[in-house]
C-alpha cells in the first residue's frame, strides 16, 4: 500500500514537473508586470523633474512659440 502511494506520488510530482501548459500566459504576466512597474518609474512625477512635469513644459513651450508666431 505504501509502495503504491509512493509510486503515485512520484509519477503525479514527475509529471507536474514535465507539464507545459500554461507557462506562456504566465511568461506574457510576468512581461506585463515588468512593464508596468518600468513605465510607473519613468512616468512618476517625483517633484519638478518628473517626466509628466517635463512633458507639460514642452507642450506649453510649443504653445508660447504658436502662439507669438500667430501674432
């Protein structure tokens, strides 16, 4: 009976270990969590040198440049 499980077992945990199923979805998570994580650090706004800080200073610089050469 012993013998029994202890074959079971192994061949369950063999097989578990041999399985493929689902390994790209969670490859494709792991992307997407790396992602998320790389674009919240680029994007955070940390004070005046933040890249949306940055971003909203060129666009208004573009529109101080339109707008004096519209006059």
């Amino acid at each position: 009976m012993i013998t029994k499980l202890y074959v079971k077992t192994s061949l369950f945990l063999s097989q578990f270990k041999n399985d493929q199923r689902g390994v790209t979805a969670i490859e494709y998570g792991l992307i997407g969590v790396a992602m998320a994580v790389a674009l919240s650090v680029a994007l955070s706004t940390s004070g005046s040198d933040g890249f949306i800080n940055e971003l909203k200073q060129a666009f208004t610089k573009i529109g101080d440049t339109i707008e004096t050469s519209t006059q």
